[in-house]
C-alpha cells in the first residue's frame, strides 16, 4: 500500500491479439481463457507456457479451476472438464443450447449443525453450476479426477443428459449473465431484469426478485447476512433478503451500469460505466466512498478490507479502501486491461500493450536485497 513500494514486474506475451476473458491463478501458475478458443497455462515464476488447453470450438467466456481440475464454458455451448497437469479435457457437457456464460464450482460448506451434532454440509458433492444465454442454468456433479471414468460424447446425446447431469433451473427467459452460490442457494442474474433464488438441490426457485428496471449484469450472495446483491444497466444495486425476498436497500449514486460487485466481509464495492467505483457498508447500504480518478467504464477490479485494485482506460489503479484515496497506478500507459486478481503476495493482470495481450505480474513480496531471485531459483519446475 506504501506508494514507494517498487515490486518485480514480470511481463510476457498471452493471447495474441485475442482478449482474455477470465483470470485465475495461485503461487504456481496462472491460469487464462481467452476468445481465440484456447486457455493458456504459464508459470507464475517464470511466465513460461506450460501448457495451451485446446478443444473448445468457440470463445471461453467463463472458466474456474479448483486443485487440478478446470472448468470452462464455452460459446460453443459445451462445458468441459481439464486435468490441468495432464493437460487433457476429460469431459464433455452438452445441454445448453447458446453461449455458457457464467460458471462456479461449487464445494460443499458447513450450514448448520444437525441434532446428532454432526455437521451439515452443502451441497452434498461437488458441483458445477452454468448459466447461459438460452435462459437457463444447468448443475451438473463435478467429475472426480481419480475415480470417474472420462465422458467425451461427440456430439449431444440423444435423450440422455449424461452421467454427470443433475438438473436444469428454468424460468428465466433472457440471458443469464452473472451467478452466485453458496451452500444449498444460488442467486442468478439476468438480462430479464429479474435476480432470482434457487435452492440446488432441489431446483427450486424460491423467490423472483422483482425491481430493476432494465438488465442485471451482476450478482453476488452475501451468505452471512442471508442477502444477495444485484448490480444492474438501470445504474442501480439493490440488497435482497434471502430470508423474504424484499428488497432491503436500493444504492444509488452511479450515473451508468454498474456491471461488477465484490463483496468482501468489510465492504461492497460496485464498479460501473461511469468511471467510478463506490463503497458501500453490507449492514446498511450506507454509501462510504466514491473512488474518481478513471476516465473510462471500469473494466475488472478486485477487493479485499485494505485495498481495491481496478482497471479501466489503460491504467491499473490502486485505491485505499479505508479512505477512499488514490494511492497510486500500479501500471499505466496501456490500450486495454481486460483482467486483473490479486491475492497476499502478487498481482496479476492481463492486459492489452498496442495491439497484443500481455500478461503482467507484479510480486510484492520480493525484494533483492533480502532474498534471492525467485524467477532463477524455481525456473527449473517448468523445464
């Protein structure tokens, strides 16, 4: 958070001239899905490609890895399941009839404790939950690596749905664009207008959640007040009770679509076209802070009770969530930031530099004098 804080930068070529549409990664690697079809794995030490996962036929617009196993889905309207070290797709999932837009996998969490004391956890396995722009979502169980046999179908099989399919959750009737889940509850969002609550295992949808006035591009679950928030193109946020399925609180300040939420214990953050970010208190929808300082749509941004990170007219900006001050550009002077995550140590973004996409990680925890070079010690891994 120190503005004079200097971090090794470590740059290097993604997806071409393709846009990277999502954005994971962890001490070892980074994990990208781009619109050229394929997903690329680098080493988080070195940025060399270890691996480019291919068999999509269209553009990854979703994509979650849990351990070793990859989930993506795709505007093919496939969903596929990879064995990252292996580097092989080891599933197939037909039954969506449009783009895979949204993906989570879901695990199971503690919800309660039964009367024998045992805890309760749910789901019961784990899940991948998609929704797509045929206005549905699907849930399917999420293959174990080590024991189910690979389901490679080539094409959707006729009258069956597949071993690993559960359900479908219809209602909808537009895009469902933004997904959010927890234990036995999902929240989806939709170009619809209307947010709506389902309880996974049975498909049950428990409320509609009426009120914005035009399309909803965000949503996400706030398990421990037991609401769920909606960001929306009617440039409103609304707070829901999961418990009634009122509305508690409609936000408002922004002045275009608020297209991203990221709520942490401490704070909701909204990102919008506006070229602001706002603050909120989860308690109360008191608005806190008004992050000004982008003069483009906020493109990607992430959150946690220290900072906010956020990209937008070829900046990558961090702002002191505490105060609601500039602290600082962690990189500038490109043409595009298509994503960015952070996590204690590093921060990850990929970007566009002229007309090609980069990826560039910024590691705060190294410091030459004090330690060797981590890039030369580990580079031996990816050999």
């Amino acid at each position: 958070m120190s503005p004079n804080s200097t971090p090794k930068h470590l740059s290097f070529a993604g997806h071409g001239r393709n846009v990277v549409t999502c954005l994971q990664f962890d001490a070892e690697r980074i994990i990208t899905g781009s619109d050229d079809r394929s997903i690329n794995i680098y080493s988080t030490h070195t940025g060399n490609l270890r691996a480019r996962l291919r068999g999509h036929e269209g553009g990854i617009w979703s994509m979650q890895y849990v351990g070793n196993t990859l989930v993506s889905g795709s505007v093919d309207c496939t969903v596929r399941v990879w064995d990252i070290e292996k580097g092989i797709c080891t599933h197939i999932f037909y039954g969506h009839t449009s783009s895979v837009r949204c993906l989570q996998i879901m695990q199971p969490v503690r919800t309660g404790t039964a009367p024998d004391g045992k805890p309760i956890m749910e789901p019961n396995d784990r899940l991948i939950v998609t929704g797509s722009r045929d206005a549905s979502l699907r849930i399917w169980r999420l293959p174990d690596q080590d024991r189910d046999p690979e389901y490679l179908p080539q094409s959707f099989p006729d009258n069956d749905d597949g071993p690993f399919f559960l359900r479908a959750l219809l209602g909808h009737t537009h895009t469902v664009r933004d997904i959010s889940g927890h234990g036995d509850f999902l929240v989806s969002g939709s170009y619809d207008t209307f947010v709506r609550v389902w309880k996974i295992s049975t498909g049950e949808c428990l409320f509609r959640l009426a009120g914005h006035r035009a399309k909803v591009y965000s949503v996400v679950m706030d398990s421990k007040r037991s609401r769920c928030i909606s960001g929306s193109m009617d440039w409103l946020v609304k707070v829901w009770s999961l418990e009634t399925g009122s509305c508690l609180y409609t936000l408002e300040g922004h002045t275009n679509l608020v297209g991203l939420l990221d709520l942490s214990q401490m704070s909701l953050v909204s990102a919008s076209a506006d070229w602001t970010l706002r603050i909120w208190d989860p308690d109360t929808g008191r608005s806190v802070h008004k992050l000004e300082g982008h003069t483009a749509a906020i493109t990607c941004f992430q959150h946690d009770d220290n900072k906010v990170v956020s990209g937008s007219d070829g900046t990558l900006k961090l702002w002191d969530i505490k105060t609601g001050k500039f602290v600082k550009d962690l990189l500038s002077d490109l043409n595009r930031v298509w994503q960015v995550r952070f996590d204690d140590r590093r921060c990850v973004a990929a970007v566009q530099r002229g007309s090609d996409t980069f990826i560039e990680v910024l590691n705060f925890n190294y410091d030459p004098t004090t330690q060797p070079d981590i890039d030369a010690t580990s580079s031996h891994l990816d050999r």
